[in-house]
DNA sequence: CAAATGACGGTGC
DNA sequence: GGCACCGCCATTT
C-alpha cells in the first residue's frame, strides 16, 4: 500500500468533477497540486480495478476527446456515458467552453 | 541501475 | 484549425 495519498487525491477529484461536465488529465493533476503530473493521472486511473464506481469517464484528454483509440470498448462505453449526461459529442469531441469544470457564465 | 512505456500537455509550424 | 516534436513524471521490464 506505501500509503498512496496522491492516488486517493486523484479519484477525489475525479468523483468531485459535477455531472454533465469533464476534466482533463492536466486539470485534475493542477487541483491535486501537481501541475505537471497529468500523465500520473492516466497512469493512475489505469490501475484502477473495474469495480472502482469511479466516473473515469468524466476525464478526457486536453484535445476533449477520449483517450482511447476510437473503435475500443472503452471509448464507446466512454462516450456513451458521457452522451447519457447530457455531454453531446461533436465529430469525437467535446466543447471545454461547455462541458469543462472551468465554470463560466 | 538504465531504458522503455503510458487513460498527457504545451508550443511551433 | 490540424499535425508534429519535445517535455513531464511515475511505474514496469
């Protein structure tokens, strides 16, 4: 276990990202306090066991896009979670000005 | 111990 | 607006 602080941080920030709205890697990582640590973030969820409940797919890459290679379960399964939250996909990606946890007016 | 990998980000053209 | 290269960190081989 090595007390892994940083990793509970993480899904604390992902479960707290609102529903209908999306996170990048790199925003998750800024509010744990690591600005550069976006890639521990992807690495991290990865780890992740299935039964985690965790809404990892409210985390999407900075291009606002999934992080999956299109055609794979997870990206379908991803988007359509997304989609079923009211996030509309648009040619495989979304609007941050929309969806992303910057709030603005 | 060093090199390679990965659910990434930012800047340049 | 899209494509390409470099940089970042932690974990794995």
């Amino acid at each position: 276990m090595q007390t892994a602080p940083l990793n509970e941080l993480i899904w604390q920030i992902v479960a707290s990202i609102p529903e209908g709205k999306v996170a990048t890697y790199g925003q998750i990582a800024t509010l744990a306090g690591y600005p550069n640590h976006a890639r521990y973030v992807g690495t991290t969820l990865k780890k992740l066991p299935k039964d985690t409940g965790l809404p990892w797919h409210r985390v999407v890459n900075a291009r606002g896009e999934s992080s999956f290679p299109k055609g794979s379960d997870a990206y379908k399964r991803q988007m359509e979670r997304l989609e079923a939250e009211g996030v509309i996909f648009r040619n495989g990606r979304l609007s941050f000005s929309r969806y992303g946890i910057e709030q603005r007016p």
